[in-house]
C-alpha cells in the first residue's frame, strides 16, 4: 500500500510506502526528504517541500495512474 498525501495549506506532498513505521529523514536535494528505515536502509517514504511552486509550469491536473520510481541514491 502506497499512501499519497498533499498538503496545500504548507505546499508539501508525502508519499509512504507501506504501512507508516520509524524512519529517519534525509535530505537528498533541495527541499526533498527521503525516509529510510533506520535498521534496513530501505526507503520507506519521501516527502517533498514547495510542491507546487516547483511543478506550477505542469498543467493542472494530470491523468491517473501516476508512475513513479524511488531508488537509494
């Protein structure tokens, strides 16, 4: 189970994957956390800053089913 969540209110989307457990935060680049299990390494969820501000150029809505890939960097 993937759960996608937008905040508009603090313009931060989060994306966890699986069911919600412990991780810990790291900032991969500007205003993007990933979440990592902290015994497994494992990336258990992201969470974007300025969501909007960074895609305003894209159209406003977009088609369903979204595709996305997360790897470790």
């Amino acid at each position: 189970m993937t759960t996608i969540f937008y905040g508009r209110e603090g313009d931060v989307l989060c994306i966890t994957i699986g069911e919600p457990q412990a991780a810990i935060s790291q900032e991969h680049e500007n205003d993007v956390l990933l979440r990592v299990h902290p015994e497994t390494g494992k990336i258990v969820g992201m969470t974007m800053l300025n969501f909007m501000s960074r895609f305003s150029n894209l159209a406003k809505e977009q088609p369903l089913p979204v595709h996305m890939e997360l790897h470790a960097a």
